[in-house]
C-alpha cells in the first residue's frame, strides 16, 4: 500500500485496501500462527513525503474551519430564527390585544351611548309631559325644548368663557341689545 502516491491512494482507496487484504490472506504469515483473516481495517494512514503532508494538513484545517464556519452560520441562522418567530408571536398578540381592546371600548360606548340615549328621551318625555297643561300643541311645547336646549347651550359655553383667562369682544347685535342715549345735564 505504500508503494502509492497520496493522489491514487484517494482516487482508488477500496481497491488498494482489498489487494492489500487479498495478499496479507494469501502469505504464510498469518496460515502459520493458526489465524484466519476474515476482513481488514485502515485505522491510519500516513504520508511519506513532508510537503505532500504539510499540504494535507493545511487541506485538513481549511475544511476543520469551513465546518466550523457553518455551524457557526447554522447558529446564527437558528437564533435569527427564533428571534423571528419570537417576534412574529407577540406581534400577532399584540395584534389580538388591540382589536379585543377597540371591541371592548366599541361595545362600551355603545352601552354608554345607549344609556345616553335613553336618558335623553327620558328628559325629552318629562318636559314635553310638564308642558302639557300650559301649551296644547305638540309642535309648540317641541318648539319650547329646542329653545331651552337652546339657551342651556348657550349658558354653559358662557361659564365656559367666563372661567377662562380669554377676552371676549362682542357686538352689542351679537347680543340683540340696544344702548339708549342717556340724558345730559342739560337735559333735566
């Protein structure tokens, strides 16, 4: 076997170790000490000449670190990976956060809404029933709500105003008022 360069040595490995094999059962050898061989194992191999093992030994640590690169690679790739589907499954339960939170807010205001609803034709039935004995007609006793939501409205953006530090300039025909000329002295 070691009659061979390393480049035939690789190219034909099998057949090189059955001849070797096939010689080593046909010697004496072995037939002299009682001993069959049924098969035989390469456990190491060697390279003779110095440059051709330096060579193989860089080859040999060049691909030792490409393997180590790539499971290095395979790593990375894993933990990307994890930190991806991490990412995928909270934004997917921020996602079900959100929308059970504006259905829960959108089934809230519509309670409130309701509730609000509800109490305001409440009000609207008091006051159309009270002004049932002074004012007959529908149309008017409607006519006399409007005119009162009317002024409240007014009302409380007016203590609105008044409780800010803003200026107000009106006109006195924003105000449907009429400034009489007061006497002079002369006029007494």
């Amino acid at each position: 076997v070691s009659k061979v360069d390393l480049e035939t040595f690789m190219a034909s490995f099998q057949s090189l170790i059955q001849a070797a094999f096939e010689e080593q059962v046909a010697g004496d050898f072995y037939s002299e000490r009682g001993v069959q061989v049924d098969s035989l194992e390469i456990t190491k191999y060697d390279v003779t000449d110095d440059t051709i093992s330096e060579t193989l030994n860089l080859l040999i640590e060049e691909a030792t670190s490409r393997l180590n690169q790539i499971e290095a690679l395979n790593s990375d790739i894993d933990v990307e990976k994890a930190v991806l589907t991490a990412d995928i499954w909270l934004a997917n339960a921020q996602t079900e956060l959100i929308q059970t939170q504006a259905t829960n807010e959108r089934l809230v205001a519509a309670q409130e809404g309701e509730y609000e609803g509800v109490a305001l034709a409440y009000s609207v039935r008091t006051f159309l029933e009270g002004l049932e004995g002074s004012l007959s007609s529908f149309d008017d006793r409607l006519a006399m709500y409007r005119l009162h939501k009317k002024l409240e409205s007014q009302n409380q953006r007016t203590e609105a105003i008044g409780a800010g530090q803003a200026t107000l300039f009106m006109r006195s025909t924003d105000l449907n008022m009429e400034f009489a000329k007061l006497p002079t002295h002369k006029e007494y």
